[in-house]
C-alpha cells in the first residue's frame, strides 16, 4: 500500500463514507456501487466476477456490464490511489483501510486482554449500525452478509462497553459516558439504570467537592458493586455473554421478577429484536410478567455466535447447562419450544436437583427425519433446498408459504415481520443446518428416566409438530399431564384464546411447584 491509499479510508461502521484526509467524498448515487465498494474493501480478498454477478446483479440481461460500470465508479472515487484496485478478466481485489478492520480482531478476543485506549478507540469508530443506509433487500446474498456482520459489531459494542464501565468504575467521570451510551442500547436494563444513577450521581459530587460544595459529597449515594462483565449474573434485561465449552459466544438475557423461568433455546430468535416483533414480544412481556424470566439465543442465531461448526443434540444441552451457570439460578422452571423441548428432557434428566418443573409446548420426541415417514421426509427435504435458496428473501410466495406452516392465523403484519424475523436471526445456511439436525432429534428412550413435574402443551392443528407428538411426549413422562390448546399455530399468537389458556397453565403450575 503506497503513501497516498493510507489517507484513505472507508467508514462502514454506521453510514457509508469514503474519508480522505478526513473529509468525505461524493459517492456515487447507484447503491449497488456504493454497497459493492464497502463488500469489497470489508471482505479484503479476491472475489470472482461471476460471484459479484450472482450478489448484486442477479436479473438485468447485462449483469457483468452492470458490474464494469459499477468497477468505472469505483474507480473514480478512488482517484488518485485507483491501484487500490485490482481487476482483471476474472477477479476482483480492493486493498484500502476500513473502520471495521480495526474492529474485526475483537469479534472473538478476550476484552479484558485489550486496553483501555484500544478499547476506546474502536468504541468512538461505531457511528451506528454496520452500513446502516446500505441495505439491498433484493441483494439477499449481500444483505445476509451485512446482517451478519451488523450482528458481530452490535456484540463487540455491547461488549466494549460493559467492560470499560466496570474497568472504569473507580473513574466515575470517565466511566459515566459509557454507562450512558450502554443503557440508550439497552434501555430496560434495570441494574444498568441503577448502576449509570450512582455513577453520576458520585460525579455530581465530585464537581460539589471541586466548587467547594464539599458538605454535599456527603449525601451522593455509593455506587452498587460494578456492573457485572459479559460473562456473569444480571438480573436486568440487559443482554449478557458467557462461553460455551468450545468457546463459542453465547447471549442471554433476563427480564422481571419472580420464581425463574428459563426458556431453553430456539432457533428464530434474537434477544433485543423479538421485544419489537408481534410474533414473540408477547410471550416474554407475559411470562415475565410475575417470573424472573431468562432467555438466551441458540447458537447460529440472534446475538449468539454465527458460523458455528458444531450445532449437535449433545452440544445444544451442554450450551443450555453453560447458560445456566453463567446466570446463577439455582432452582428454576425450564421452559421448551419446539425442538428445545427434547434438549429440556435430556437436561432435566441431568439436573433433577435444579428443575422445579418442566413445561413443553410444541415439542416432538422425534425429529421429522427421525419418524420415519418417506412423504413427509420427501415434502420437509423439499422445504430445506426451498429453506437455502429463499431464506429471508423478499419473495412473498416462500415468505407466505413458511409463515403459514409455523403461524397459519398470521396477519398481514406477521408476514411483514416474518423477513425480518428470518433475516436477523439466522443465515440461510445455518437455518438449513439446524433444520437438518432437528430432523434427527430422538430422545424417546429417555422419557422414562424423567423425574421432574412435567406439563406438555400442544396446539392441536400445528402443523410444524403434529399434536400426536404432544401426546406422546406426556405418555412417555412418568406423571405428565398433557393439555391440548384449539389453536393452528406453531407459535401462539397474542389474543388468540389458546394463548390466554396457554399462559394460566403456565402461571399454575409454576405455582404448584415452584416451591417443591
């Protein structure tokens, strides 16, 4: 890299900027250029020009055209450093300086290794969401890609922050702007509001102190003990991370007060989105209501770490156990979901001492794969190739198609929210290999060894887990009582009656027995 690309630099975190000697450039208007510009510069390697194709220029008649006109304004922005980029017949390469690479080493690195100024220094490069003005919703490909790197920055924000608030807690002053930054991200962290309170109000008298105020210091209230690293107990709303055993990250939070709840994982979930998404933020509002309610996102999805190798049955309840310790709860009622019900069975028959009950809703004892039956093999093998090509694509046949499996009472808005919902949480990739490894699933062999109140719950028309798995399921639990809901729905809407009924089930039995 020669003298002149060193004061250039492409900010990608927040709005797209190309910077030269700290001053913006004008970009040209065609997002596609813009958002193939930033691909190239954050990904920093040989790409072929078939693939770029592919990404942004799936159907014009021209694509590779599209491509050099694209390349020409590239390298008019690039001016006098346009041996930044390489291209010849076949390849692509950009070589310029990015906000992001200086961000990047810290996506999987221990915080607490990094310093103070390191730390602050990527902090202050964050202007916002990753390309935050650069979606392409018909560039899936492209937009997975931002989606998932705009993850990774979301989690190294949360995380930079956290640990300079505690490392900073003798600092009032200096920590104070980073509680403040923290709890605008997670607003309903409660032990964050307290913490960010004592922290200014400790500033507040250090400034008395300083005018010759001194008799006031007196009255400012001492901070509560620092706020806890991303590895340990909160019992705010605020997201938190812990490691699992083969160091994968994995993001959990906890909301309300009360006996605890634990919701083993799902996939399709994403800890901050689903408050805003009408398909879940009912079901936490509900069940946090009179309980400590504790969640955490499954591997490969949400704010948990992508691009996991290993997703197996045995590493899913050993993630579960992880999370468990990493919140400190002792006794608590396990709630599954679908497939996290079979991980809930395997982890109650591990832990009896820790389970106070176990609820099951939707769950099956054996995968689709599993079950045996060659048509349905057939039509849910044809859904995952369909599932890969399609996932959170704005195509509204496959988008109406999924949504109407998991939710057939869906509304206007749940299938607008179901491509977010797919987009955020998990990639098309790993949606296909988790969807594989459900399929899978057999824990029939250990339902006898259950020796935890079990309540299973079903909806009788789901189409995703038939109810008959349900009931097998609660026949095979020694003294599960099984409760069949009137209800199509996978995932319980709010304001269907099954979900009402779903949740005073829910609220009696943790009454019976959360105190055994």
């Amino acid at each position: 890299m020669n003298g002149d690309q060193h004061m250039l630099e492409l900010r990608v975190l927040g709005d797209f900027q190309v910077m030269r000697d700290g001053q913006p450039l004008d970009l040209p208007p065609s997002r596609k250029t813009r958002a193939l510009l930033a691909y190239l510069a954050v990904t920093a390697r040989q790409h072929q020009r078939e693939r770029l194709c592919e990404i942004f220029w799936d159907i014009p008649d021209d694509p590779r055209g599209a491509l050099r006109w694209s390349l020409s304004k590239i390298r008019q922005v690039l001016g006098g450093v346009e041996t930044a980029l390489a291209a010849d017949r076949n390849a692509v390469v950009l070589n310029v300086a990015t906000d992001y690479a200086r961000l990047a080493p810290l996506v999987k690195a221990d915080l607490s290794s990094r310093s103070t100024e390191e730390l602050e220094a990527v902090l202050a490069s964050i202007r916002g969401g990753f390309l935050a003005d650069l979606s392409l919703e018909r560039c899936f490909d492209y937009e997975a890609w931002r989606q998932a790197i705009a993850s990774e920055v979301e989690i190294v924000e949360l995380g930079i922050l956290r640990e300079l608030v505690e490392r900073l807690a003798d600092q009032p002053r200096r920590a104070l702007p980073f509680a403040q930054r923290l709890r605008s991200l997670v607003p309903d962290d409660a032990r964050l509001a307290a913490e960010t309170e004592a922290l200014e109000d400790r500033v507040r008298s250090a400034a008395a102190q300083a005018t010759g105020r001194a008799s006031q210091s007196g009255s400012a209230r001492r901070p509560q003990a620092p706020l806890k690293s991303a590895s340990s107990q909160d019992p705010g709303r605020g997201v938190q991370f812990c490691r699992a055993l083969d160091g994968t990250r994995l993001a959990h939070a906890s909301t309300g007060s009360g006996p605890a709840i634990l919701r083993a994982a799902h996939w399709m979930s994403h800890l901050t989105f689903d408050w805003d998404s009408p398909i879940w933020r009912h079901w936490m509002r509900e069940l946090s209501r009179r309980n400590r309610l504790v969640r955490y996102d499954e591997r490969c999805n949400g704010l948990s770490q992508r691009h996991v190798v290993d997703i197996s049955f045995e590493t899913m309840l050993s993630d579960l156990e992880c999370v468990v310790e990493a919140t400190g709860l002792d006794r608590f009622t396990l709630l599954g979901l679908s497939q996290s019900c079979a991980v809930s069975i395997a982890y109650a028959i591990r832990h009896p001492e820790r389970v106070s009950g176990m609820i099951l809703y939707g769950g099956y004892v054996k995968g689709w794969r599993a079950r045996g039956d060659a048509g349905e093999i057939a039509t849910r093998e044809a859904a995952a190739t369909l599932m890969r090509e399609s996932w959170g694509k704005p195509n509204p046949m496959f988008r109406q198609a999924f949504c109407s499996m998991f939710i057939p009472g869906a509304t206007h808005e749940h299938f607008a929210w179901m491509d977010d919902l797919m987009l955020r949480t998990v990639l098309p990739d790993d949606a296909w290999r988790l969807q594989s490894a459900f399929s899978v699933i057999d824990v029939s062999d250990l339902l006898e060894e259950v020796r935890v109140p079990t309540l299973v719950l079903h909806a009788r028309d789901d189409n995703v887990a038939p109810v008959e798995s349900g009931r097998t399921m609660a026949a095979g639990i020694p003294g599960a009582r099984f409760i069949e809901l009137e209800s199509q729905n996978h995932i319980l809407l709010e304001g269907e009656p099954a979900f009402e009924e779903f949740i005073d089930h829910v609220r009696a039995f943790i009454a019976e027995t959360a105190g055994a």
